[in-house]
C-alpha cells in the first residue's frame, strides 16, 4: 500500500500537471525605449515530482519566466500575458495579497547568488522561522525546532549553533543549503531554483544537486531546474526545455534529447560540454556569435547567424514550433537523426 | 560585543587626549597670550614675568601642558570672565548643559522621526509627486541658514501669531521645581505637568529651527539608502517567501537601509553643536551655545576652553554611541 503511494508520488509523471504554463510573454515597456519581448509565448507543464530543466544561454529569459510564475516582477513597466495554472487556477489573475500567501507556501523559489540572496544582518533561523511563522500562523518559539529539523534536513552540521548565525559566518555551500531550507519551510509542491549552483565551486554544485534531487524525490516537490549549463542538469532533470531568445526551441525527455538532440543550438549546447567519457583530444565546440548576433523571431529564426546549418528559409519564415508526443522542435532544418 | 565596546573606548582615549592638546595649543595662541589677555596690553614687564612665573608659563610647554592636563581632569579652568563674571567656568558649564542637551535631543529627535519614514515613503514612491516635493523640500531645508530660519519661525509663531513663547525655556512664574535640568523631564517627574508642557512649547520653534538641517540630511541618506536596499537580492528573496509588507519594511529593508543613516547621524550632532550657537542666540535659551557666542565676543577665555572640550568630548562620545548602535544592527561589524 505504502509502496504504491510512494511510486505514484515520486514517478507518477501521467498524473494531471501541477504547474502548467501557457503562452508566457512578458514585455518590458520602459517609457522612452522600444518594448522588449524578454519571454515570447512559452508554454510547459510540470507533474507532481517531475524536474523540469529550463536551459539556455545568459539573457534568453529563464529569470523573467520564473519571476513570472512567481509573481516576482516589477510592478511597473513589464506587461506579462498569457496563463500560468497552479492547480487549475490562472496565477497571473490573482491579487497581489493572494499570491503573496501563494509564494513560500505553494511555491518556493531559490536564486543563484547565495550571498546577495541572504539578509546579512538577520539571523540564519530567523530567515527560516520566518517563513513558518507566516504560513503556518506559528510563533518564533514554535517554529524554532522546525527550522533546526530543517537546517538538519538539507545537511547543515550543527543546527543548533547555526540557527544563531549570520550569512557571512557561513560558507558558500552552506548558505545555499540555509536558502534550500528556506524555500522548502512550508513543503511547497514547486520549487523553482534559478541556477542554484553557477556561484559555487564545482564539487559543492554537485553536493548541492544531489541534495535537491533527494529532497524533491523523498517530498514530491516538483522541480523547475534552471540553469545555462546542460552538463550540470544532466543527472537530475526529467524533462528539458531549451529557451533561445525568449522562445522555447526544443523540448523532450531527458535521454532521447541528450542522445539525438535535432535543434542545432541544443546541439551546440551538448557539444559545448566536457564529457568525461570523451576521448582524449576531442575539441569542445563552442556556439559561435553571441546573443547580440540574433534576428527578431517576427519573420525569421533568431538563432540564423549563429546557426551550423540555416537554410534560405530560416532568414524569411519564423520556424514554428511543432509537438511530437513528448518531443516539440521548432527548427526549419533540423539535425539529422544519426543512428 | 563587550571588546568591541572597550576597545572603542580606548580609541576615545585617545581621541580626547589629542583634542586637549590641540585646546591647549590654542590657548598658547591666543592673540597677546594669556597674560595679556588678563592683563591687559599695557601691563609693564615686571608684572608681566611676575604672573608669567606664577602661572607657570615660564616652564618648557610639555610641562605646561601636563599643569593644563591635570588641572583639565579636576575640572580647573578658571573663572568665567564674561559670560558669568566670577563664577567658575565648570560651573557655567554644568548650569547650562542640560538647556543645550535637551534642545539638541529634541532637535534630533524631530529630524529622525520625521527623516526616516518620510525617507522611506519617498523611496518607495520613487518619482511620484510625492517623492519630487519631498526632495525639493529637502533642498530648502539644507540651504537655508539656521539663523534666518529660527528668526522667522519666531516672528511668525511667536510674536506675529502668539501661538507659541518667543524666548526662555519656561515661564519663571510657575516656579517650577528642578531635578535634573532637563525641564520637560523636570516637570514629568515631579508630576508638575503644566511645567512640562511650557517647557514643551518653548523647546518647539527653537528645536525645529536646530532640527531643518539634520532632517534633511537624513532624510536624503534614507530615501537614498531605502532605494539601494529595494534592488538588493535578499529583498527579492523575502518576496519570493510571501512575508508581509510589515516584516519585509521593517526586517528587510530598514535594518539594512538605517546603517548609513546611523553613521550620519553621528556626524550630524557636530552640525547640531553649530546650530545650537545660532539658534539659542536667537531664542535666549541659556544654553551651551548661548554662553560660547556671549564668550567669544567677551574674550571669555575660560568658559570657551570649558565648552570647546566638552563640547568635543560629548562629540566623541554620542560617536561611540552610534558606533555601538551600528554594531548592535551589523553584525558583520561585531565579529570582525
Ligand atoms: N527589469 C527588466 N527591465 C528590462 N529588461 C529586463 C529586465 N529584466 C530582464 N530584462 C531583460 O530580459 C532578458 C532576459 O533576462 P533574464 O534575466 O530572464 O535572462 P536569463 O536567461 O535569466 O539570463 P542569465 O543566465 O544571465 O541569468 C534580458 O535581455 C534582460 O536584459
Ligand atoms: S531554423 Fe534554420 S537557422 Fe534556425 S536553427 Fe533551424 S536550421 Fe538553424
Ligand atoms: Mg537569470
């Protein structure tokens, strides 16, 4: 019976989607300069217990997509459109004081830059029990086991002396792990985690992975997995979405994408990463050009100057983005199946 | 924490053993020299070495400065010669203190009850009417000279308008009791509370005219400081938690915004000092500030030594106070 309970928790993928994002755009419209589409019409869902991988280069709009869905953004000069269903109901319809009782409780959020992201003159556990006190109505008092249980939880040694501790009494890793405890407080069923290991070293991120995918596996948290860096998901996520230019190019489940990617920027992006298992000598292959380079999506694919393989067409018709169960491509011209 | 206060107490040592030597080079200045400033310029010279020699100033300076110190510590400087005639300059000094201190606080209290949060709505309505009025008032309230200011809120409230006394710290006809000197607290403790609301209505135009200029300072470093803090990454992860407005206002963004307004306002009470000369001119107050311009015009030598070092030292110690303040909000400070 438990046995059950606990598959269709953590791989029961066919359940109905918890988190289903429908046609995202936002539009910043500062006074004086043209509107800028930072995210164009993205669509994705995410199941209870699923981790989802968001993946793309730096300003191809994955923070405003989680600002977004989080309610996150600013007030003024930013036009969002589009659905983003928590559960059936429209996120983006919601007043203000609702989604503020949504955040912490129903989402949680952790941000790239541990240091910057932790008030330095607050205690650690005050930032945790702050978040216990909010939603579940507890006082400092009470709530203070539950953020020892939880600073325990993430691998913190010593809770009971690092309740008591600033951020800058902490290492990088630590603190990152206190940010985990802090969005995972209230058992929130979405964690979005906005490239949470880019500011750590290389054997911490992996640390840090793997205590993510242990918490999100044990709770059923569903995961959104944000990150530039393919390899560094690779062993975590179930599902990918690569964003360019503020368009979902590609999507599909973990293994058929990492073995027969057809966007060439996906392929760009996997060829771009140091295999271990690579032979000696194979040259890493970077994307050329940069961001800068990019054509507007209007009538053309924004990927085209960039791009290994563009045809006449890609320069005159935006690719659409055609769904194939669970793989989706928007390419004119997409890479070869090798087998 | 404990270290942290004795080792700034140490520093303030040091601190004030300079700013007694720098006193004392003053006085060894002072044009004609002491002795001629007592005696007059057409003293003959017998007299001249007879006091010279009685004052010990015909000792080598370390030595002159030690006299000074030792005598500095006990509280010795002399008789007042202009201000008080006859009385001692301490003694002038400790009188009128608590007339200047009670001012200032009240100065400053109006300056931080009002520059803080008018600081922090200002920045939160950023280039909102509200916010380009605030600024220009601001402005104002740097530009225009204390002294003007105090005179026109006394013709206006005072002898125009009658709403509020023109001079003094209280009525003398109420024959109030004294405690402490402080005469609001005077009339709170002794439960004389129609002398503590005289005191209170004649502490208010002077205490707004000293308070215009702190408060736009620190109104501007708030607003300032409160716009740097919204930007900050942990603002956005208190948001990213559903915290209220309340705790996000008050554990996010002021604790952090208020550290350099803390350190202005310890600058600022060397400002409050000046402003205090000014204004207590201007409203008779029988303060500190009174006594220091009546003695520089009456070449009051004692009573300026007496004021100039308190003065300093009372400087150097609200500055560790704020120190302490800042180390209570920062602690990053503390452990350091
Ligand atoms: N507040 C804003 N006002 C105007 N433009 C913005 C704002 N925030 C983001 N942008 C723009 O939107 C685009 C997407 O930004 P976003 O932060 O989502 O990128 P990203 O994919 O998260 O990149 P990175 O890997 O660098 O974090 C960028 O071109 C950025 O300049
Ligand atoms: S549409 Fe054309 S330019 Fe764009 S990625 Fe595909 S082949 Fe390259
Ligand atoms: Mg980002």
């Amino acid at each position: 019976m438990t046995e059950t309970i606990e598959n269709t928790r953590t791989r029961g993928h066919s359940e109905e989607p918890l988190l289903s994002v429908r046609d995202l755009t936002v539009t910043f419209t500062r006074q004086g300069e043209k509107p800028f589409v930072a995210v164009d019409g993205v669509s994705f869902d995410v199941r209870p217990g699923q981790t989802v991988g968001l993946v793309g280069e730096s300003g191809c709009g994955k923070s405003v997509t989680s600002l977004a869905i989080m309610g996150l953004l600013p007030q003024r000069g930013v036009r969002v459109e589009g659905e983003v269903l928590y559960g059936g109901t429209n996120l983006l319809t919601q007043s203000k004081e609702q989604m503020r009782d949504r955040r912490g409780r129903d989402l949680g959020m952790i941000f790239q830059d541990p240091l910057s992201s932790l008030n330095p003159v607050v205690p650690i556990g005050v930032q945790v029990t702050e978040v216990l006190e909010r939603h579940k109505g507890l006082s400092r008092k009470a709530a203070t086991p539950l953020a020892r249980e939880m600073l325990d939880k993430v691998g913190i040694p010593d809770p009971n002396r690092r309740l008591k501790d600033y951020p800058h009494q902490l290492s990088g890793g630590m603190r990152q792990r206190a940010l985990i405890a802090m969005a995972l407080a209230c058992a929130p069923k979405v964690l979005i985690a906005d490239e949470p290991t880019t500011a750590l070293d290389v054997t911490i991120q992996a640390q840090i992975l793997a205590l993510l995918k242990e918490l999100v596996e044990d709770s059923g948290t569903a995961l959104v997995m944000i990150t530039h860096d393919l390899g560094v998901v690779a062993g975590l996520v179930d599902r990918i979405n690569v964003l360019y230019a503020g368009r979902i190019v590609e999507r599909g489940d973990r293994h058929p994408l990492f073995a027969q990617p057809r966007h060439p920027y996906t392929h760009g992006l996997l060829s771009s990463i140091p295999r271990l298992d690579g032979e000696r000598g194979t040259k890493l292959t970077p994307i050329p050009g940069s961001v800068s380079d990019n054509l507007p999506w209007a009538n053309a694919c924004a990927f085209a100057p960039r791009c290994s393989q563009p045809i006449d067409v890609c320069v005159e018709k935006t690719p659409e983005f055609v769904e194939d169960g669970p793989r989706a491509l928007r390419c004119h011209n997409p890479v070869e199946v090798s087998r | 924490m404990l270290r942290f206060i004795l080792r700034r107490l140490l520093q303030m040592v040091g601190v004030v053993v300079v700013l007694s030597l720098l006193v004392f080079l003053w006085l060894r200045s002072l044009p004609g020299g002491t002795v001629s400033a007592i005696l007059g310029e057409k003293a003959t010279p017998a007299r001249r070495a007879a006091l010279e020699k009685a004052l010990g100033l015909d000792q080598p300076l370390y030595v002159q400065y030690w006299q000074f110190l030792k005598r500095a510590v006990q509280g010795q400087f002399g008789s007042s010669t202009g201000v008080q005639p006859g009385v001692d300059a301490m003694q002038v000094f400790v009188q009128r203190f608590p007339a200047t201190l009670e001012l200032s606080f009240f100065a400053l209290l109006f300056a931080i009850a009002a520059g803080i949060p008018l600081g922090y709505m200002a920045a939160r309505r950023r280039t909102s009417w509200f916010d380009n009025l605030s600024v220009v008032g601001s402005l104002i309230g740097v530009a225009v000279p204390v002294f003007f200011l105090a005179f026109l809120l006394k013709y206006w409230f005072a002898i125009n308008l009658h709403w509020l006394p023109v001079s003094g710290r209280q009525d003398p006809s109420l024959d109030a009791t004294r405690v402490t000197g402080f005469f609001v607290l005077d009339g709170l403790l002794t439960r004389e509370y129609d002398a503590a609301w005289d005191a209170l209505k004649h502490l208010i135009l002077p205490s707004l005219a000293l308070a215009t200029i702190p408060f736009a300072v620190i109104f501007r470093i708030t607003r300032a400081s409160v716009l740097d803090v919204m930007d900050e990454d942990y603002v956005r992860t208190a948001e990213s938690k559903g915290l209220t407005n309340k705790v996000i206002r008050g554990r996010h963004i002021l604790r952090n915004a208020l550290l350099p307004v803390v350190t202005t306002i310890g600058l600022q009470t060397g400002g409050l000092l000046v402003g205090a000369v000014l204004t207590e001119r201007v409203f008779s107050w029988g303060g500190i500030g009174e006594a220091v311009a009546v003695a520089f015009t009456r070449r009051d030598y004692a009573v300026l030594q007496v004021c100039i070092l308190m003065a300093a030292i009372t400087f150097v110690v609200i500055n560790l106070l704020v120190d302490i303040a800042y180390a209570v909000i920062d602690p990053r400070v503390r452990t350091r």
